[in-house]
C-alpha cells in the first residue's frame, strides 16, 4: 500500500535528517522499504539487521526493483561495499529506531492530522479494533484499520503479514489513509512492534491496555520484558492519553506507573473511570449500560458471546467516544456490531450441534473461550487445540492444561510446527498432564477436526481454537493452504 502521490525528497534531504552524509545529493527518492522484494523504483533501500540474515544480504534484489540508495548499519555497510560499490549508502549506528520517525518525516507526519488510535495487550487486540472501527464508521468517519487479519480503508481491504507492520510499511500505510481523507484509523500494536521500534515515529491520539498474560516469552525471554514492552507504548513520545483496563495485575500496575493522563477501565470496579452497571446475558449476547467519564451513560445490546468481549468493547467503546462519536450513536449502533473473522465465528450449516472457531492462543485466551462455550451449551464442549512451534515453549503444557479443564473431549492437535517435529510439540502440550479417556491425541489437524465433528450429537458444541483467521499451516518451513473454517464446514456436510 503507497500513496499515489510521492514526496519530493532529495538524497541530501534524507542524509541531513539523519545526521548523515552522503554522496550524490542531489538523487531523488520516491519512497522507502526494508523490504528488498517490494522496492519500487527510486526508493531508498533500507538494510535493516535481521535474526538470520542481514537486509543487505537482498541488496541484488532491492537494485533489480529500482533502489537508488540504501540506508544501514555498519555491517551493511561492509557488506555492500562488497557488492554495490557504487550505490549512496547513508551509514547509521543502529537504524531501527531511526527508521520510524525517518519514514514518518519523508511522508510528512500522516499520523498527525489523523485521529490515530493504538490497542495493545495480549489478548483481544484484532476484536476491539474491528469494534472500534465499526464505532468510528457508524459516525461517518472515513476510517483505516491496521492489523492482524487486514489493513483496511474504508471498505477496501489490503493484505497484512505482520500485526504491526514494519516502521517504513506503517508510514506508507498512514500516508495512504491520510492521502484518502482517513479521519480516524484503529491500529494493533504488538509487543514485537514495540521492542522493535515499528511504532517509533507514529503519533496516537490514545492508546488502550487490554490484558497481559503468558505470551512470546520466546521473543521478551520474561514478564517483566514483555510488561516493559506493552509499557513503553504509554509514554509522551507515543501518545496523549492512556485508557487501561485494571481488572489485571499488570493492569493496575501500569495504571499506577504512567505518567501521561491516564483513564482507567473494569468490568466491575465501580471506581473506575469506566465501568458496566448492567450486563445481562443471553444466549445472543449481552445488554449492557457501561457508565464513562463525566456520567456518560451508554447503554444498548452487544451482539457478542464472553466475558472477553465485554472487555473488548467497553476499551472499544471508550476509545471511540476519546475519538469524538457520539455516545448516543454507539448505544445505537451497538447492535449491529460484528465480531473479527476467527473469533468465535460460528460455521452453521444446520447441523445440530454448535461448530466454532476462535484464534485463542494462550492459556488464558483458550481458558477464556472454553468458559464462554461452556455457559451457553446444554450438551458436551469438544474442543481442538495445539500450539505453534518455533514459539514461546513454556505455555505448552499451560495450553495442554488450559484445553483438558475446559473441555468434555479435548482433542491434542497440530497448529502451525514450522522447524519443530509435531509429536515433539504434542508431547510438551500433555507433559504432567493427567490424560482422561475422554483426550486424544490426533497429530494431523484435518483428521483432529473430523474426530470432533464425528465425536458431536446433538446439543454440543464444537470448537477449533488456535489459528482462527488463518489460511495456513506452515509445516517444515512450507506453508501449505488450510482454512480451520472451510476444514470444519467440510467435515459437517460430510
């Protein structure tokens, strides 16, 4: 995604932004990318370190599309005077954190004359942004969506490999929205984003705090690290305001620890900013009154299933009225809301059974949900689950665990192996666990998901948790097409 029209920045330009020098000035350049494959002609390559490969390693590829320049470390540096002798480099220290607000310069700030509104946490960040988006459009707001399942504007959809994008693709991103009169846009940011400094450079009118619980520690090694993570997201060179739900440890402490405004939100601390007076539930959903800042009283039907959705969409709900819609018009529109794709979608091709997918993939998540199909199934809860390899090992058995408590049938499967043997994977799932007749083990995830829908009678409830939106299983390093949705409707009409 790139703006139709580029900025007039010359090489010179670039190098003085930077601190920089450089030779051959006077170049123009027509955009950026990290990326080698997605160089455009005339943009500045950007050689970025990587966990296994250098982005000067891609130099051949980047000059192939176009490139003029390139910007990078000392390393790249070394390395391309091996192989593009000729080529302007602009040589930084570290160019990462550089990278955000460079991009965000050389498309002149998008962020800023747009009402940008950031959600992190570890669960619920892809439904309160579609929540919120909806929110926003319901007040006739042009509005952008950024991350996990898609990049949007207005009604258009763009592919997203990345819950928040890389520095130089998010500012593209934004300047495309802005160039296409976006008011308002609802954007995921992720923890790796965080560490990685995509955000850098990106200015939020307010950020939202969900929840934290176990995650990524592959990537964060620690809590602690992923807490100071999601934490740095709430300073004043990202944001004005913070809107944290406190009905966690880490949110409480965060709420105590930030130093910029900061609004609180609970389920049930009546002392919280924001708060419900009223949730009664349904077997459709939920009417609810969520009492705001300064008496706000909104009150309307939330169309959606789980405690973990009254979470969403009270953060939703607050972080539109932070946008200026009128709280009368969310209560209105409340009804028509939609959940995203892969969380709790329901496959309904009447049968007499329940069939769902959800995208939960940590214990708590998965915890979460099962709880939730739990209170509105008169019959069984079977229940699908495996966990990814090359990822945070440690929630293995916690997943494993999470999966046999909340389900009648547990069925032990493969998610995504990657590099990893899948028995491997199964084996640390159920390591210490208790196996009652009722789990199985079924490395394949077609043949785990025919087992459940066989398994089913009348009054069940199915449910495929893990890889939601999904539309792959990458397997040995291939990622091969597999839809947990088209799977299971397949299985039913069978």
């Amino acid at each position: 995604m790139r703006p139709f029209t580029s900025p007039e920045r010359t090489l010179g330009e670039c190098a003085s932004f930077l601190g920089t020098e450089v030779d051959f000035s006077d170049t123009s350049i027509n955009g950026i990318c990290s990326d080698s494959r997605a160089v455009e002609i005339g943009d500045l390559f950007v050689a970025l370190p990587g966990a296994n490969h250098h982005g000067a390693d891609f130099i051949e590829g980047a000059l192939s599309r176009g490139a003029v320049a390139v910007m990078t470390d000392g390393v790249g540096t070394q390395l391309l005077s091996q192989r593009a002798r000729e080529l302007p480099i602009l040589s930084v220290r570290d160019p990462r954190p550089f990278l955000g607000p460079f991009s965000s310069w050389f498309y002149g700030s998008p962020s800023a004359s747009m009402k940008v509104l950031g959600v992190t946490g570890t669960n619920g960040k892809t439904t309160t942004t579609h929540l919120l988006s909806q929110f926003l459009s319901s007040a006739g707001m042009e509005t952008g969506l950024i991350g996990t399942i898609a990049n949007r504007i207005g009604a258009e959809n763009f592919p997203s490999t990345h819950t928040t994008p890389e520095a130089d693709e998010l500012q593209r991103i934004l300047a495309t929205m802005h160039e296409r009169h976006c008011a308002a846009v609802a954007m995921e940011v992720s923890s790796h984003a965080l560490a990685l400094h995509r955000a850098a450079g990106t200015r939020f009118t307010a950020c939202a705090f969900t929840n934290l619980s176990q995650d990524h520690l592959d990537f964060h090694q620690t809590m602690e690290n992923y807490y100071q993570a999601k934490k740095s997201l709430f300073g004043a060179d990202y944001t004005e305001r913070a809107l944290i739900m406190i009905d966690d440890d880490y949110g409480m402490r965060l709420y105590n620890e930030v130093s910029i405004p900061a609004t609180s939100l609970s389920l049930d601390n009546p002392k919280a900013h924001w708060h419900y007076t009223n949730r009664e539930q349904s077997s459709q959903g939920f009417e609810v009154s969520i009492r705001g800042e300064g008496g706000i009283l909104i009150e309307g039907f939330l169309p959606l299933l789980g405690e973990h959705n009254l979470q969403n969409a009270i953060v939703a709900v607050a972080l539109a009225v932070e946008a200026g819609v009128d709280p009368l018009l969310i209560g209105r529109s409340m009804r028509e809301l939609r959940g995203a794709p892969g969380r709790l979608e329901k496959i309904d091709l009447g049968q007499e059974f329940t069939a769902l997918v959800d995208y939960a993939h940590t214990p708590d998540a998965v915890s979460r949900v099962l709880k939730t199909i739990r209170s509105s199934t008169s019959g069984r809860v079977i229940a699908v689950l495996g966990c990814g390899g090359d990822r945070d090992k440690s929630k293995r058995p916690l997943m494993g665990q999470a999966l046999l408590s909340g389900s009648d049938i547990a069925i032990f499967t493969s998610d995504n192996p990657r590099s990893e043997n899948p028995e491997a994977i199964l084996k640390a799932m159920t390591e210490g666990i208790d196996l009652s007749v009722t789990a199985r083990i079924i490395s394949n995830r077609r043949d785990a998901i025919r087992e459940a829908v066989e398994s089913a009678k009348p009054g069940d409830t199915v449910i495929v948790l893990g890889k939601g939106h999904e539309t792959g299983q990458e397997i040995g390093g291939i990622k091969h097409p597999f839809s947990d949705q088209e799977t299971l409707a397949e299985m039913i009409r069978r």
